[in-house]
DNA sequence: GCGTCCAGGTCTACC
DNA sequence: GGTAGACCTGGACGC
C-alpha cells in the first residue's frame, strides 16, 4: 500500500447548473461509486480521490445549495500546488466529470413524454451522471464484470484496488483510488491473475493498461472530442473492450445490455412476463435504441437507479440478483 | 463431500 | 460475415 500525503489545498465555491441533486449525485441509489469505490461520507459532504492525468487528487464536495440553486465548495487537495494551467486542467476536468455544467431539461422533456421514463425523472430529480477522469477505471469495471456473478466482480475489484491502488490522504481522511494503467501495465498476467483471483480478465487488464501507456490514451478529452460513433470504435479497439464495455466507458454513453439488464429492460418493453437468456439481449438493446435513440444512456442511466420505485410503480419485479 | 453447471462478454478459429 | 467454443473462479445445486 503506498500512501501519498496531499498537504496542499485550495477551495472555491461552483454553482453547476440547475436542477442538480448533490446528494444523489454523489451517492447514486443503486450504490454506484462517484470515483472510487472507498470515498467516504459524512453529512453533506463527501471526500473522494482521482488521477487526473499525472496529478493525483483528493476532492471534498460539500453543498452549500439546494437543488434548484446549487451551490458546492470544491476543495482540492494536491502533493504538491497546483498553479496556471496545471490547476486549471484539475478544476476543468472536475467540473466535466461531475456534470456540473450540463443541462438535464431536454433530457427530461423527452423523458416526461415517456411511459417509463416519466417515472425515474421524478423519482431522481438533479441527479447527474458522472465519469472518470480517464478511461481506465471504467474499462477495469467492465472487464471485471464479465462472464461472472456481481459479487465476484465485486471482490476482484476490491482486490485490485487494495493491492495496486494508492491511498490518498488529505483533509484528515485516507481514500483508496483506482490503480493507474502504468501500475497495472508493470504486472504479468499469471501476477495479476495469481493476486487477484482474476482468471482470464488479467489478460485484458494488463493488455488494455500497456496500449493505453504505449499509445499514451486514448484519453477522455479526445473520446468527447471524437463523437459517439468514432469514440465507440476506438474503444472497441482497445484489449477486453467490446460492445458492452464500450458502451459502459464511452463519455458518450450507449445502451450497455448484457444478460442482467436484459432482464429488466425485456420485462419493462415487453411486460413482467418476459423471460430471456444470453440470446436476447441483441433484440432488447435493438429496442432501447429504437425508443430512446440519443437519449438510451441517459435513459439507462436513470431506469438502473430507480429500479426499487421503478417495480412498484410499473408492478412488476425489477430486482433479478 | 464430490462432481457438475453456470454466471452482469470477448476473442478466435473455422466455415 | 457469422458463429460455436473456450475462458478463470467460486457458489449453488443435486446426489
């Protein structure tokens, strides 16, 4: 475990765009981590820890707002002082990943149209999805829950993170961040596979973090720049990444169905009784596109969180562990 | 206890 | 271009 003190901090007070949801932003319902699966919480505050390019950094959200005015103290907190455009890539890229400077209206003006939809955009009202500041974190998840239980993945992720993430400690807290590509590209397969019960998956891992470091990227910025279709295929490119995952780490979004979700989109398309198997989720992925189109993410995104409200109101069983 | 099956996909060889 | 089969591991299940 290799702790690194972050003694040097500033903070700033940002208004993001209303609506905003603090609290289910921060903390999504269905347990989605902000950036890293050990952020700790307390009141109306959070402290969290990312790699933003080179910069390690620990973050500490409070609202100081509500979710018609918005209002957060972003604290900062660095080895060493961030100072010109260093400081100002750190703040930029917060500010993108946690959404603060998008607008969610037309987004819920199609989704108030919407049978299904209607419902998740009432019940999370402000809350805004959020992204790593690279790739990486993301395309590990992704390799991780494939062709296994959620409770596995849930361990091997923990155990990756454990043993090769470095421990962030500022502001009087001690948080666990995601490994860099560089950590995990000096590993062998059979090492990482050994250490972390990964099977198979340490072959992608440690094949997806070397081409990000001998490729230098690709990097958020330019998977935003690039657009859906291009980002999509450059993703597709990568080790271990192929339709699903690329949907899941795509700064774009798409409609990320494997055989879970399947279940849940196929029983909200076509009635509780639908039963499906690995062999449908072609078809049902087919359908969500077709109804949300540019909205399927979002539209993913909010269904995935609201699933407890989502079964009561549309009676029927969305909860398939 | 022991053997078998299969799970929140991807890749490759083969046709 | 499409498709069957292999792939780590661990928990569930039947016997």
């Amino acid at each position: 475990m290799l702790r690194v003190k972050l003694e040097s901090g500033f903070s700033y007070v940002a208004e993001p765009v209303a609506p905003y949801s603090f609290g289910l932003t921060v903390r999504k319902p269905a347990g989605w981590a902000l950036f890293t699966p050990f952020e700790e919480f307390g009141g109306e505050t959070v402290w969290t820890a990312l790699h933003v390019a080179d910069v390690l950094a620990g973050v500490r959200l409070r609202s100081l707002g509500s979710i018609e005015h918005p209002k957060i103290e972003v604290g900062i907190f660095t080895r060493r002082p961030l100072v010109g455009a260093r400081r100002q890539r750190v703040v930029d890229t917060l500010h993108n990943r946690l959404g603060f400077g998008s607008d969610l209206k037309p987004f819920y003006d199609f989704a108030r149209k919407d049978a299904i939809l209607k419902h998740t955009v009432d019940d999370l009202y402000g809350m805004r999805d959020t992204s790593p500041a690279s790739i990486f974190p993301d395309a590990t998840l992704a390799i991780l829950l494939q062709m296994t239980t959620l409770k596995r993945s849930n361990q091997m992720m923990d155990s990756v993170i454990r043993r090769y993430g470095r421990v962030a400690e500022f502001n009087g807290w001690r948080v666990r961040v995601w490994p860099t590509p560089e950590r995990i590209a000096k590993l062998t397969q059979s090492q990482l596979a050994r250490e972390c019960n990964l099977g198979y998956r340490a072959r992608s891992l440690v094949g997806l973090a070397r081409k990000l470091v001998e490729d230098g990227g690709p990097t958020m910025e330019e998977l935003d720049a690039a657009g859906p279709e291009e980002a999509k295929r450059r993703l597709m490119e990568l080790p271990g990444l192929g339709d699903y995952s690329s949907d899941i780490v795509s700064p774009h979004g798409g409609f990320p169905i494997d055989v879970w979700s399947a279940q849940v989109f196929g029983k909200l398309f076509y009635g509780r009784d639908y039963a499906c198997g690995r062999e449908t989720v072609e078809s049902v992925k087919r359908e969500g596109l077709r109804r949300w189109g540019r909205w399927s993410w979002l539209s993913f995104f909010y269904v995935v969180q609201d699933l407890e409200s989502l079964a009561r109101k549309m009676g029927m069983q969305l909860r398939l562990e």
